[in-house]
C-alpha cells in the first residue's frame, strides 16, 4: 500500500525525517511494534529503541547491563517470524562470531 501526501514545498523536512515521526507516533499509539516502527524507517530495533529513549518516550533500565524488556520481546518476535520463514541456521554456527 502506498500514500502520498502533499506537503508545502518550503517545509524543512526530508522523506527520512516524515518517516521517523510517523514511526514514533505510531508506536506511541501502539498502532506499531518497536520493530514494526523500526523496519518502517528501516533502522535496526535496538537503534529506533535508542531514539525513543533519546526523546524520554521510553525509560532504559537502570542497570545499564540489563536489556530492556520491550528489546528481548522484540528480539523474541523478529527470530520467531524469521524461523516460520524458515531463516535459520545450523546449531554448529550459532556460537560463530561471539567473541567479536
């Protein structure tokens, strides 16, 4: 589905900018999951999680150690819907790379 909206052309404001309003406004309604919101601005969750913080929408954990609740749910949600699509890999690589 595609929209189109007309803005005034001496409006500063660029494709990128509209659509991260747009994602931050529909996930404060929660219209939109934080990954959902993410994916529409085409950003990484834990980034878009970090704008949210960044504009005190949402409050970090007060251990800086701990992961947020609302990343692990996302983490969970993205890796189940990438598993029923069936991007998984072997258990021999899933310890690949975990030093760096």
């Amino acid at each position: 589905m595609e929209i189109t909206i007309n803005l005034p052309d001496n409006l500063s404001l660029n494709e990128t900018t509209i659509r991260t309003e747009l994602a931050i406004v529909l996930y404060q309604q929660q219209t939109l999951l934080i990954e959902q919101a993410a994916q529409l601005i085409n950003i990484d969750v834990d980034d878009f999680y970090q704008i949210l913080v960044n504009r005190d929408i949402l409050t970090p954990p007060t251990n800086p150690e701990d992961t947020p609740e609302e990343l692990i749910h996302a983490h969970l949600r993205i890796s189940l819907q990438e598993a029923k699509q069936g991007k998984t890999k072997p258990v021999s690589e899933l310890w690949d790379c975990i030093d760096d």
